[in-house]
C-alpha cells in the first residue's frame, strides 16, 4: 500500500489518550456514568482478553472454554441513534475511560469522511485499508487503539440497496474484513461504528457486533438535568425550568429536542438576547425555546 497517503487524509482525529479535554466533557454529558456503566463489562470483556483470563483463573481454578469462545467476538459496538443524542462524544468519553481504567497508552482515531475519496475505482477501499492499518500499528506500538467510524451508513450500506453502487459494495466488503482481520489483536483494537439510521448498515456488519447501544432524544428528567447542568449559577425559579422541559418536549407537530438542540441552537439563541449588554433571564430561555426547533427526524429505513 502506498505510504504517501498521509494519515491527516485518513482521520479527522488522531489524539492520544487519555485526554484531559474529552475527560471533562464527558463529565458535562447527561446519563454518562449511567451507559457507561452498562456498557463497561462488555467493553473491558472485549478490550482486555486478560483480565477474563484473571478472572477465570481466580474464580474457577482454570482457563474456561468460554474465555477462548468470548475471544471469537468481534472488536466492533455499534452506536446507533437519532441526531445530536450523544452517540460521537459518548465513544470518545468511553474509550477514554477504558484507558484510564485499564492504566494503558491508548490512542483514539475518527475515520474522516475523505476516506470516500474523490469515484476513483478502488480509492476508497484503498484508503480504508490503509486507515485500518494504521490504527492496527498503533495498537501494536501503544497497547491500544480506538477507532470511531462515524456516518457508517455512508460507508457500510447495505450491499443490496438499490441505490449501492460496485464502490460502495467493495467497501463494505473490505470494512467486513478488516474487522475480521482485528481479531487477532486480542482486543488491542476497538470499534466504534456510529449511525443514524441503523437499519440501513449492512447484515453482515450488524451480525458482527458485539454490542449495539441505542441513543435515543432524552427525556424529560434528561432535559431538566440538562437545564440544571448547563444554567447552573443562575438564579432560576423552579417554573422556569419546569416551562423549558415542557417546551422542549414532543409537540404534535413536531419532535422533542435533542441533547444538540438544546445546547447548541436554544441555549446560544437565549444567550443572544442578553448578550453582551445585560443579565440573561428566564424570560430569555423561555423565548428561545419558543423560537427555536427541534431537529426532524433522521427516517430509518
Ligand atoms: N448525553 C448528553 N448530555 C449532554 N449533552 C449532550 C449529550 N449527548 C449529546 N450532547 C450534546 O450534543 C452534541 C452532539 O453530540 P454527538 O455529536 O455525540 O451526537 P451524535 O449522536 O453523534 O449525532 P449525529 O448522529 O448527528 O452525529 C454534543 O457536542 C453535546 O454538546
Ligand atoms: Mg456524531
């Protein structure tokens, strides 16, 4: 494979980890500790074959079979889940925290989007070949590799949509098996495959993971703990939040917000209205949740 593709063209992200910036956002997430603890055993079975092994030995005097038929599965989590619901930053804040918990160097690759290339027969599954060599060296160099692969429905389709092309097709193929080939890091190496509509991603990639989460819009405890996140040091009465919970909610026209929705367009909007020249009210967050609309629905196929 040719080395002058740089990896810069590979990954949007390439960080060490653990990383103190992805540390503190994971502290400002809404549910996190909650997920990750249901997701901690199954990430810690597939990302430290040791420590079962540990486990094994102490507990039951031996090696189990189950230790070696637990290896067969495949280093992949499928995130799957409507828009802005926390899917990318949940994969960054756990892989972060399985390096911290497992005391290792640990580096955390985002596949880019330019990994479709430009339509040049072969260039993308060329480009993720490469991609997925790299991250496997890595592992090999630092312990430990993550890879998310976001907007997988582009890049792991269904091979029999109409619409999928001979590319998209080889693609698939070729994620299908360097996801096999990660086996044999004993997993070294994790993915995550981010979706919105998972309906769409390919059987045989579904059919390989070892985990599929799924992230809903949050609902009304999760929008007041939010609220109560994010306005904290404000002087609010219990009304205000009680009115932008029940105004961020599900309408008959349209959805609820999502986690996005809420931080990113309602809270900025409000933020707007007092900025730079007076104190930020209620009254301000009330209004911006009146104006402001939530994200349509991604429609899973
Ligand atoms: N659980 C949460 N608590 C607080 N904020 C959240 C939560 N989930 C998401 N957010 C906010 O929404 C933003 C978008 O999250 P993220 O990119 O992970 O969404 P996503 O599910 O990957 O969406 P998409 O499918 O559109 O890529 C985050 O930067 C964060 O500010
Ligand atoms: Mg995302």
């Amino acid at each position: 494979m040719s080395s002058n593709v740089e990896t810069t063209e590979l990954f949007e992200l390439e960080l060490p980890l653990p990383d103190a910036a992805i540390q503190a956002r994971s502290e400002r997430l809404v549910g996190f500790d909650a997920r990750y603890e249901r997701l901690r055993r199954d990430l810690r079975l597939l990302a430290d074959p040791e420590e079962l092994s540990r486990w094994s030995k102490k507990h039951h005097h031996k090696e189990l079979s189950l230790c070696a038929a637990i290896g067969d599965r495949y280093p992949l989590v499928i995130f799957s889940g409507d828009v802005g619901t926390g899917k990318t930053v949940t994969a960054e804040a756990a892989s972060d925290r399985i390096a911290r918990e497992t005391n290792q160097d640990a580096m955390i690759f985002k596949l880019s989007t330019r990994v479709r290339g430009s339509g040049k027969v072969g260039e993308m599954s060329t480009l993720l070949n490469h991609a997925f060599q790299v991250v496997a060296k890595q592992a090999g160099k630092s312990r430990r590799a993550f890879l998310i692969i976001d907007e997988a429905d582009s890049l792991a389709a269904a091979r029999d949509a109409a619409q999928s092309h001979h590319e998209d097709k080889v693609a698939v193929n070729t994620i299908i098996q360097r996801i096999d080939d990660l086996r044999r890091h004993g997993g070294r190496v994790l993915v995550f495959l981010r979706t919105n509509r998972g309906g769409a991603l390919d059987p045989a990639v579904v059919r390989r993971a070892a985990r599929i989460e799924q992230f809903d819009r949050p609902d009304e405890r999760e929008r007041e703990e939010l609220f109560r996140l994010d306005l904290d040091g404000l002087v609010l009465r219990d009304e205000v939040f009680r009115d932008l919970v029940r105004l961020t909610g599900p309408q008959e026209a349209r959805l609820g917000f999502t986690y996005s929705d809420i931080r990113t367009k309602l809270l900025p909007h409000a933020l707007c209205f007092a900025f730079p020249s007076r104190p930020l009210t209620g009254d301000d967050l009330i209004q911006a949740a009146r104006d402001v609309r939530s994200s349509p629905e991604v429609r899973d196929i």
